[in-house]
C-alpha cells in the first residue's frame, strides 16, 4: 500500500435564499462576477488541488449549476450528487460516492 490518502469535501449546497431575501438560491448569488459556490470550490483547490471535491444539490438546480459552470468557464474538477429530503439524507448521498456505493 502506497500510504497516499485522497481527501475529501462534500459541499451540501442546498439553499434557497429565503434568508437572504433572495429569489436566488444562495449558493448562486453573484459576488465579484460568479456564484457564491464557484468562489468555495476554488478556497477548496487552492487548500489543496488533489482534493476530491463532491457537490450535493438538489435535483432541481443541477442544470441551473451546469449552465452557471458553462457561463463563467468554471473547470475545477468536482462531482455533482442529488441531494435527499433532509441534509442529513444530502449528506448520506455524499458520503456513499466516497465509500463506492453512489
């Protein structure tokens, strides 16, 4: 056994800005030209660019996050997951890509 670890980082991102006030999710909310969420991703890469990178969203704002990605030219490698009915089933759904069964 090589003794190389992969890291990992589950991103639950299922906000939906009625805190913020928002009609946008907050994870998609603009800051400096992109989303909130393209600006996490890249703190994750620059801790760490070998990190493994998984994204949980719900269904309904997978394409939204793939359009968001094509706009802004965004390539940091990250996996996309389907949320659940709860965070804690957001989480559980992250958790399973790392353990092989999602």
């Amino acid at each position: 056994m090589s003794g190389i670890t992969s890291e990992y980082a589950i991103l639950v991102a299922g906000g939906s800005g009625t805190r913020m006030q928002s009609q946008v999710p907050k994870q998609f909310i603009s800051i400096g030209g992109q989303p909130i969420l393209m600006h996490t991703i890249k703190r994750f890469f620059a801790y760490n660019a070998q990190i493994r990178l998984i994204l949980v969203l719900p269904t309904e704002q997978i394409l939204l996050w793939q359009q968001l990605c094509a706009e802004h030219a965004f390539f940091l490698p990250h996996q996309v997951v389907t949320g659940g009915n709860s965070r804690f089933a957001s989480v559980k759904n992250g958790l399973a890509v790392i353990s092989g069964e999602g």
